[in-house]
C-alpha cells in the first residue's frame, strides 16, 4: 500500500484518535501489519470510509 492511501486513511481520524483510523483498517481486514494490506483492499476501505459506510 503505498503512504499516500494511508495518510489518507489516517486523516479520517481526528486529534490523538488519528490512530483509530489505522487500527480500524487492521481490524477490518483481521491483519496485523500494512503490509499484509494490498493497496487494493486500502482503496476500498478508504472509499467505504469516504461513504460512511465505516465509521470511526
């Protein structure tokens, strides 16, 4: 996944909670490292983060 995606994933946490963003995308896909998440599957989570359909 490259940093782009996931500084956007972790914008969508707010103050100190900007790490929840990035557990959240851990959580989602049952992973413990980024680099087990293709940038494919940060792609999707990022869009369903953007719809609020996953909330943080």
């Amino acid at each position: 996944m490259t940093s782009t995606t996931l500084e956007k994933i972790k914008s969508y946490g707010h103050g100190e909670y900007k790490q929840d963003a990035l557990e959240a995308l851990l959580d989602y896909y049952g992973k413990t490292s980024f680099m087990n998440i293709s940038e494919e599957q940060a792609l999707v989570f990022l869009q369903k983060l953007e719809s609020g359909e996953i909330k943080i």
